[in-house]
C-alpha cells in the first residue's frame, strides 16, 4: 500500500478505537505545545543558569543539588541552539547536569549509568554519546541536542516513530530518538544493516526493536 494511504488507514483505525482523535492529531498538538514549551523553558532556564549562577558557591534551588566548591568550574554549553553556563563540580555526569541542572528531562537512565543501555544518548558535536559515561567538565564549549532539540528540528522522524509504533512503555525512546538522528545527518539514506549497527547501544525492555527500523527506513524513503 502506498505510504500515505498506509498512514490515512492507520489513523482512520486509531481514531476508531480513540473515540475521534487520532494518535497522529494528537501527536502533533502535542509536539506543537512541547515545541513552545521548550523554546519558553529554554530561555527561562538561560536566564536562571546566566543569573543565579554568576560565581561559584550560589547555588540557586533550581540548578544546584549541592553547595559548589572551590574546585567548581564554568562550562558554556550550547543545547538544542540555547547557551547556557553553568558550574560544575569536576565529578558531575553530563547526563546529571542536563537533566537536573538544565531540565532536560527526555534523557532517562535505565541501567544505573553503567552505559549499558542507551537511554542517556545525546548528540555532542555530532556524534551520539552516552552521558552518564561523561564527566561534564570535560564538554566546554560542547553543542548538545537532546530529543526535545530532535522533536523541533525533525518532525517527520518523530511522526514516523508514532505512525510505527516504537515504544510501548517510551522509557528508552527518547535515547533511540536521538540515535536515530545521529545516523541520520551521517548517513541520509541508510542501509538496513546501517541502522541495525547504528542503534546497537540501544536497549529497550519492551522489544520494539523492528519497529525502529521501519520507521527511519520510512522517513528515508526506504520503507
Ligand atoms: S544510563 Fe544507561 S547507558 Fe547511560
Ligand atoms: S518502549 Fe519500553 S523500554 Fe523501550
């Protein structure tokens, strides 16, 4: 069946079975207020991070766990195009300093941060990396993308990830997400066994394994 009557029939069924609203429609109202709301969050965020953490040992609520000390040091970051500076004690982990800092919340931890699973990937200067396996005084001056950059930047992958049915629980799709667009500005128009390589560091509970393949294969063209 051609791609968009695949897509027409699905939503039809979905809307069948959700009493009129499609999981496409409400996916895509749904993208479109966590689009705002991250664009609006970024800039508040920018703002507490420049403020409140003007020198070392003002710890505002809202960024700091810890009181700093004298061997905390300022990182610039540049995440989802926000730049922000922030203190960081040398043994902080990326993935704490986004999530808890700057309120990144798409990037979860399912193996304790062992870097066994995936799920903390972000792009750092264009490659995919695991954050909880990087000290976050090590990324100066580093340009991040996390999966709420991913959900503005490239649309249709999310919608094909919708329209396959990637996640189940969705607790490791946000790390699949971000792969996926990694292998996707490297490579265009991968292979299968491209995609297969690419998304290996990443695992998921619930299995939906095939599903992720035939969603990027469908926003190449590939399907
Ligand atoms: S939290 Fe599992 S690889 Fe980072
Ligand atoms: S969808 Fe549940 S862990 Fe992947």
């Amino acid at each position: 069946m051609p791609r968009e009557e695949k897509k027409k029939s699905a939503e039809e069924n979905e809307k069948d079975r959700s009493g009129g609203i499609s999981r496409r429609e409400f996916t895509i109202a749904s993208m479109a207020i966590f689009g705002a709301a991250s664009v609006g969050e970024g800039k508040a965020i920018t703002q507490v991070a420049n403020k409140k953490l003007a020198q070392p040992g003002i710890a505002s609520q809202a960024t700091a766990k810890l009181p700093l000390t004298s061997s905390a040091r300022k990182i610039s970051l540049t995440v989802n195009k926000w730049k922000y500076e922030v203190y960081v004690e040398p043994e902080w982990i990326l993935r704490d300093v986004l999530r808890d800092q700057l309120g990144f919340l798409s990037i979860k931890d399912m193996c304790n941060g062992y870097g066994a699973c995936g799920s903390c990937t972000v792009i750092m200067d264009g490659r995919p990396v695991l954050s909880c396996m990087t000290f976050a005084a090590e990324c100066d001056s580093a340009t991040i993308e996390t999966a709420e950059g991913v959900a503005v930047d490239m649309q249709d992958l999310i919608e094909a990830y919708v329209m396959n049915h990637c996640m189940q629980c969705g607790y490791c799709t946000p790390g699949f997400v971000v792969t996926a667009k990694a292998l996707l500005d490297r490579i265009p128009k991968p292979t299968e066994g491209e995609i297969r390589d690419a998304l290996g560091g990443n695992i998921c509970r619930c299995g939906t394994y095939t599903q992720h393949i035939l969603a990027i294969k469908e926003v190449t063209g590939n399907a």
